[in-house]
C-alpha cells in the first residue's frame, strides 16, 4: 500500500511540475512578445515624444504655412491681373476660347513657379506636397481663369 500512495503522490508532483513547466513557458512567450511590441513601437513613442517636445515649433511652421498659401494665393491673383492686363485687356472683343484659356493657365502658372523662392517652397511644403505644387497652383489659376472668361464672355457680347 505504501507503495502506491508513494507512486500517487510522485504522479502528482509529476503532474504539477508539467503544469508549472507549461505556465513558465506561457509567461515567457508573453514576456517575448511584450518585449518586440516595445521595440517595434519605440519609434512610435520616440516620434510621439519629439512632436510634444516641438509642438510649439510645428505649430509655429503650420502658421507659416498657412500664411505662404495665402501669399501664394495673393501672388497668383497678381501674377494673372498683370498678364491679363498685357495680354488680354487691350484686345477688342476678344472671347476667351478653351485654347485661349489653357494658354493664359500655362503662362500663368509658368511665371508663378519661376517666382517662388526656395524658402517659401521649404514653407509651403510643411502643408503641401512639393511635387503636386504646380498642379495646385494649375487648378487655382484654372479656377481664376473660369471665372475670368465666364465674365469677359458674357460682358463683351
């Protein structure tokens, strides 16, 4: 009898040393896991602790951006009274068909990239994307342009 109780209470300890084996093993995978997800979101944290150390200066540079586009609006509604007033105004009864138009939009939008500095493309880029610049330009002259047909057509009839 003693033999049994002997091998009954080894078969316990047996069977709680496998489930002590297996909790270990599942602490150590989370642990494992826990780890790499701290790596991996480092960058994270490190991104997330320079934009609350800097968020006077991003808000600062936002603003300056925001005021480059409304320069940048400015320049453009300039930049087109001055060609229209060269190059349109002085014809009598001109209509302003779609080949006339798409000329204006490209000379316009020509002259307006050739004027901007490097510091306020710098500037503007913290907004915009400094590859699609001239196409937001394009449809900010193509919008002025609309308008100044719509109104040249419908006055010189």
């Amino acid at each position: 009898m003693k033999d049994f109780s002997t091998n009954v209470l080894a078969y316990k300890e047996f069977i709680l040393f496998i489930i002590l084996l297996v909790i270990l093993f599942i602490c150590i995978t989370i642990l494992i896991i826990i780890v790499n997800r701290l790596r991996s979101t480092k960058g994270i944290v490190d991104k997330f602790l320079f934009y609350q150390s800097s968020n006077i200066l991003l808000t600062k540079d936002y603003k300056d951006s925001i005021l480059a586009l409304e320069y940048l609006d400015k320049m453009i509604e300039e930049v087109f009274i001055d060609y229209c007033i060269l190059n349109v105004e002085h014809h009598e009864n001109v209509t302003l068909n779609g080949t006339f138009q798409d000329k204006i939009i490209k000379d316009v939008t020509k002259e307006i990239i050739n004027s901007i500095s490097p510091t306020m493309l710098a500037i503007i880029g913290m907004t915009l994307d400094p590859d699609k610049l001239t196409e937001y330009i394009s449809k900010k002259v193509l919008i002025r342009v609309s308008n100044y047909a719509i109104s040249k057509n419908t006055t010189d009839r």
